[in-house]
C-alpha cells in the first residue's frame, strides 16, 4: 500500500490493519475514523464493537446538531470511510449527498461500502477542503467531522460559507484549547512534537473559540452552538491505548502510544476540549 502525501499517517495504519482482515480494527474503524461519544462515560467498557457504536454516536451528535432533515443538500468535508454519509443515508430517504476527501484510496473503500438507501444520491469527490468543486450557494449544510484540524483552517472556513446558501450551517468536531490553555500548548507545542507528527501528521490544535469567531465572522458566518463533548470522548483514549498494546510492538506503535497520550493529558488537565460547533451562514 502506497502512502499518499498530505495524508495522515494513521490512515496508513487503518487501512493496512483493515487490508490484514484486523477483526478490532475493523469492529471500531471500519466506517467512521474519529473519536467515540459516550452518554455515560463511566460506564464504558471499550471493547471495539462498543467503540464503534459510540463513534456512530459522535456522528448523530453533529448531524443532530446540524438540523439535517429530508430535502437538504449535505457535504461532508474530510469524510473519511464515508461513515457520517452511510448514517445520513440510513437515517433519512431524500437527502444530497457528497462526500469530499484528499485521499484517493479511502474515496474508493467509501464508494464501495456506502450505498443510497431511499431516493437519497450519493456522491464521492476528491478535493482538498480548500477548493471543493461545487457551486456557490449549492449546499444546505457543510460537515466537517474532526477533520478540520488536518485543513487550512481560514480557507476551508471560506470555502464551506462560499458554499453555503444563506440559512444553511457549518458543523464541525474540533480540538478547542481553551483561552487559559495558550501558554501550556505552546510549551507542549504538539503540530511540532515528533511523536504527534509520525501518527497524526500535520495537525493544528491551537484554533480557541475566539479564533473561531474571528474565522465566522470574516466569512459571514456566526457560531451559533458550541457543545464541549470532551467528558463524553475520554474513553476513547482508554480503547486506544488498548488497542496500540495488542499491536505487535513498533517505533511506529510507540510513537502512537506517545502521540495519544499527550492528547489524552491535555483533554483531562481540561487544556484541550473536544467541542462540536455549529455556524450559521447569514
Ligand atoms: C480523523 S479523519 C475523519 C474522517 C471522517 N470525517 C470520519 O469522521 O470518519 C480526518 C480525515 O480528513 C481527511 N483530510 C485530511 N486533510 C484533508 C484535506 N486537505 N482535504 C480533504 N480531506 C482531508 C483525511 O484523509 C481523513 O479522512
């Protein structure tokens, strides 16, 4: 399997463990790439049939948080497997649907996973979330799930309004450092930590609310919800170092096993939030 370039290195992962017929990796992972949402949290047990219903779970908290409903016309930036597609698809009879990603490879294993149920269309494009080759004022909402940190953050936010008819609303799943965290994750300085870079690839994790707003408004937009979900994720990392030590042992395994569990301390010292964020297009 060839790597691609601006592809996060923990796609490779996935797909070469999905590809050796992985049966964790596929329970958790084989439709949605993203952190799970728990109601209860300390009732989670983390094995990886559990964890793929909390991912699906975190996907119907944003599309949820949306609005969706039959008729709208949705893009989902960054879609990964097509997951939050194949949700949207099975939820609903009458929606538009497009999924846009860098990455060739996982266009393909969405394109032959998810199929339209009722008269929904689906549609998989390839693109960088900065150009998405699609009309102005052509979608009703825009979704970005936990994938914006991989993009630059002030075109994508252009783009999606750009994309946007008026009404319609941008939602996305983040890594929010709160205001008092700047010093701590500028010490820390994560998009430059070896560790985060070799699982993660090129991340930017020091988008605060305010920047956010900033972002918004620039672009006609306004931030209208902004939910923090970081309680409801932290068993995620529980799974995941669960995972990594199943892995037959690696520099690749113990740079994720590192990578993570900054991620986890900075999500529990209360320095980085996992937030779901909605903008409304005016
Ligand atoms: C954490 S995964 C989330 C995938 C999917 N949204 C999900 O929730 O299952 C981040 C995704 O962003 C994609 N991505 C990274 N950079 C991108 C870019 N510049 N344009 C479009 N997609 C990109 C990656 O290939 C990956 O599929």
């Amino acid at each position: 399997m060839t790597a691609q370039p601006n592809n996060p290195p923990y796609i490779d992962g996935l797909l070469q463990r999905l590809a050796n017929g992985d049966s964790r990796t596929a329970a958790a992972f084989s439709r949605h790439v993203h952190w799970g949402y728990w109601e209860e949290p300390p009732r989670a047990v983390c094995t990886p049939e559990e964890y793929g219903e909390a991912a699906e779970h975190l996907c119907r908290v944003l599309c949820n948080t949306a609005g969706i409903d039959d008729g709208m016309r949705i893009v989902d930036v960054g879609c990964g497997f097509g997951g939050t597609i194949a949700s949207l698809s099975e939820r609903f009879g009458q929606l538009q649907l497009v999924g846009v990603n860098i990455d060739p490879r996982q266009l393909e294993r969405a394109a032959e996973l998810v199929r339209p149920c009722g008269i929904n269309s689906i549609e998989f494009v390839q693109a960088d979330a900065a150009r998405i080759p699609l009309d102005d004022s052509s979608c009703d909402v825009v979704l970005a799930v936990e994938s914006v940190f991989h993009f630059d953050r002030a075109a994508f936010v252009a783009e999606a309004s750009r994309l946007l008819a008026p009404g319609g609303n941008l939602t996305l799943s983040d890594f929010v450092p709160s205001e008092r965290a700047a010093e701590y994750l500028d010490a820390i300085d994560f998009s430059a930590d070896e560790a985060v870079q070799w699982s993660y690839g090129e991340i930017d994790l020091t988008c605060s609310l305010d920047r956010y707003r900033e972002l918004a408004k620039a672009n006609g937009l306004r931030l209208t919800k902004a939910m923090d979900v970081t309680e409801n994720t932290l068993p995620t990392y529980k799974f995941l170092a669960a995972s990594a030590s199943d892995w037959p042992k690696s520099r690749e395994v113990e740079l994720f096993t590192r990578a993570t569990s900054l991620l986890e301390k900075a999500s529990r010292k209360g320095m980085l939030g996992y937030q779901v964020l909605r903008f409304e297009k005016h």
